[in-house]
C-alpha cells in the first residue's frame, strides 16, 4: 500500500520570503476520498505541487523537511515513476496541454509512463469511453470551450491509473448535467478501485455521496485537520432564478446569428441588455457562450444580424471606441493583465476608469480590502494563486467601468466566501452606474440570489427562462 506523506516541510516560492508552509506536516490516507476545503490563496495548488513532485523541481524551495513516498524522498524518485503512482490535474489544465488534441495528449501522456502501444490504445479508448468523450478525441484544444478542456483534462489524469490521484479544481466551468455525470463515474472508480483521491475544490456540492471526510489547515497552517463531511459539504441542489421586470437597456443585438465551421452556435435572435442589472447566461460546455461574448465585443464575426449600441452600430466606432462602451472579463484571469504587479494593475485601471468619482482611491482601497488584495500590492501577478488573479481581475474590470459588462466565469477559484464580497461589490458597483452585466458562470450556489434574469444558450436559442419577455425574441 503506497504511503505518501510531508514531513516537517517548510516551503518558500523564493528564498527571504515568508513561507507558504513552515514545519507542515500531513500523511495521506490511503483507500480514502476526501476533500480539501481552505479559502482561496492559502497553498492549495501549491501542497498538491508538492506532493505530486512538480515542486520543488520546477519551482520553490524547501528549506526543510520534505515529501517522502514509500519512505523515500519524493524528489529521488524519476519522473516516469512518480507518475505511475501519482496523478495530479491541475487546476488551470489548458496551459499543460502540449499536443494538438486530446488523442494525442493522451498518446503522449502514455507513451511517458512507458506502456506498451497496445496498452496505449485501450487506456486511451477506456477512458474516452467511460467520460463521454469520444467526440472530443480529435478537436483542437484551441477549439474547445473551457468546460471541455476541463473534461480533456480530468481524462488525462486518469488515465495514467495512479494510485493516488489529486484532482486540483475539477470541476471548474464544468456544467451542470456534465458535473452530474462525472462525479457517478467517480463514484464507479471508487466502488471498484483502491485509489486514493484527494479533491480540492471550492464548491463542496454534489461531493456527499462521494467523499470519506474533509481536509482542513490548521490555523497555524503547519498541518492538514480531518474533519467530517457533514461540516462543509452539502447535497447538490440546483438554485433558479425569478425574473424580473427588465430595465431599457442601450447595447442590443437584432437579428444575431453565429456560427463556427458551418456549424450554427446561435440562431436569430434579438435582445436589449437591460442596465442596472445582472444576468446569468448559462448553458451546457460547448454551447457557445464564450464565442458569443467575443461577438458582442466585436472579437469574432456575426454570421448575419446586427449589434448597436444606443441606437449605433459598431463600424460607427474604431475598435478602442467600442471598447469603451463593451467591456470583457476573460476566461482565463492573465489574459487580463497588462502589468507585472498587482499594485500597477490597479494603478493603471484607476488611471483609465470612465467613473473615477465613483472608484476613487478610497473605493479601491477598500475594494482591495474586501477582495484580500491590499497586501499583495508589490507581488508580482504570476506568483498569485488562480483565486487572488480572479479576484484581481474582477476588480480592473469593475475599476474600468464600461457601460456594459460581459463576466466569463468571474468566480471561478474562488471559495464560497469570497464569492458573496465579490458578488456584493459586483451589486453595488452595476446599481450606482447603472451599469449592463451578464454573467457566465456554472457555478449557481450564492449566486442566483444576485441575479435578475437568466439566458440560456441551449441547441442554438438564446432563451429568456421564464416564460417570453418584450425584450427578447427567439
């Protein structure tokens, strides 16, 4: 029986600098399914690096203790073998992808651990079979939606068969009835295998059925406390929204339809943004949400309809004009960013905003606050955890204060928390400037509550639940 554990670990990014860890201690339990529940920023990803070896060998140093598997330091173990036993799915996948699509990730991944070909082909055909992903197999991954390269990913780490597998964020922009389906699979992985999976994961629903226990920090963060599931994770529910009476709005799109390759994503379809509210657009991966925000941000091209703004349309404005008026908060947080620290990131919105009476430096100041920013100011954007540059990127954008807002999966990594202060500061800021928004998010706990309508984009309409309103049309 593989036993993995820390001991007396203390560990640094870079040398004189505060630790993440400091004398950390934690045995993993074999033959168990647990999850990690800490707030965003406090090591997660980081202790799931160690464990799995990446770090200190391609990051950070330990200046005492270590990892030990089998008795043996981790960090002797070569590369090939530690895979063998140890698993880990990242929690930002797309950027570890280094084959074309996901046969050939796969492909790769196998042909790592040494397997013979013929192993290679039923691993590969197991595993695209037991996930529903056959239709993906051959799909450029820079063709995928984010919901599916999360799917291409959680495939690959388990398709190595490890013994242990550590599964950071599974679940991010995952869909509803796809999470549902993966988690039984899991469950079918459990009740069969001998594996041991540690989860981490900031929406704890739908895990009840799953787990053994729950991992907790102590609170000088030197040691991992097992507490039971009950205290955090919850049965899965499905929150709706009640929609309301819609504002006028001045960003509409008439007649709109998209497609990609020939394949249609959105039929015609018309709809005014109402202002001083906050939508959800939902909808299954893959559906085109992320493609339709780009059209409305005149990043991706309309198959035929029109889009206006106050009554104009787009080619009546440069692009930096249109721009100032629709406004995208990307996916993936560091598509974001233009400067190097979290202080000049700030800075510069705050330079730029188009309501600085509203965001002036005492707004900001507490904003920061709210979000657990106002200490990170001097770090460097790329040393945050994935939830700091969420919270971060929310932030320069509101700061920004176009009149529109389009928020792709803005509480993603982020924990339960956080999402209600970023969810307030999101309220407050769309009431005062009277301001367009329209949220993508799978997520649905703490948040629908802030919601006051729904779209979702479902087998090419563009849906307003609830029943037809004046303001749309299919």
């Amino acid at each position: 029986m593989i036993q993995l554990e820390i001991k007396d670990l203390t560990f640094t990014y870079q040398k004189g600098q505060k630790p993440v860890f400091e004398r950390l201690n934690f045995a993993v339990e074999p033959q168990t399914w647990s999850l990690l529940v800490t707030p965003s920023g406090k090591g997660k990803s980081t202790l799931f690096k160690l464990l799995s070896g990446l770090y200190p060998q391609y990051g950070g140093h330990i200046s005492s203790g270590g990892v030990f598997l089998d008795g043996y330091a981790l960090s002797d173990v070569v590369s090939f073998e530690r895979a063998k036993r140890i698993s880990l799915l990242f929690q930002d996948p797309s950027r570890r992808f280094n084959m074309k699509n996901l046969s050939e990730q796969l492909t790769f991944l196998l042909e790592n651990l040494q397997l013979p070909p013929e192993k290679i082909k039923a691993r590969k055909q197991q595993v695209l079979r037991e996930l529903g992903l056959e239709d993906l197999r051959a799909r450029p991954f820079n063709q995928m939606s984010g919901g599916q390269k999360q799917q291409a990913a959680l495939a690959c780490a388990l398709a190595s068969d490890s013994e242990i597998i550590l599964l950071d964020e599974p679940f991010a922009n995952v869909d509803h009835d796809s999470k549902k389906r993966l988690l039984l699979l899991l469950k079918h992985i459990k009740e069969t295998t001998t594996k041991t999976v540690i989860i981490a994961d900031h929406d704890p629903t739908g895990y009840f059925e799953l787990l053994d226990f729950c991992y907790e920090f102590s609170a000088q963060n030197d040691r991992l406390i097992k507490v039971p599931k009950q205290k955090y994770v919850t049965r899965e529910t499905f929150p709706t929204i009640t929609p309301k009476s819609l504002n006028h709005g001045d960003l509409q799109w008439h007649n709109l339809k998209l497609t990609r390759q020939a394949h249609t994503l959105l039929k015609p379809n018309t709809f005014t943004l109402p202002k001083g509210q906050i939508g959800l657009l939902s909808g299954a991966n893959g559906a085109g949400k992320t493609t339709f925000f780009y059209a409305l941000c005149q990043l991706y091209p309309l198959t035929a309809g029109k889009i206006t703004f106050n009554g104009q349309k787009p080619p009546r404005f440069r692009k930096s004009r249109w721009a100032k008026y629709v406004s995208l908060m990307f996916q993936d947080a560091t598509d974001q960013f233009i400067c190097a620290t979290v202080g000049e990131e700030i800075a510069l919105a705050a330079k730029n905003t188009l309501a600085p009476k509203y965001w002036d430096k005492s707004r900001i100041t507490t904003a920061l606050e709210q979000l657990g920013l106002s200490e990170l100011t001097g770090r460097s954007i790329y040393h945050l955890s994935g939830g700091q540059q969420k919270r971060l990127q929310l932030l320069v954008v509101l700061i920004m204060a176009q009149p529109v807002l389009l928020l792709d999966e803005p509480f993603a990594s982020l924990d339960q928390a956080m999402v209600k202060k970023a969810l307030a500061l999101l309220t407050a800021s769309c009431q005062a400037l009277n301001t367009s928004i329209l949220v993508i998010s799978h997520q649905r706990n703490n948040i629908t509550t802030k919601m006051d309508y729904e779209l979702r984009l479902d087998n090419q309409q563009l849906v307003f639940l609830g029943g037809q309103h004046e303001n749309v049309s299919p």
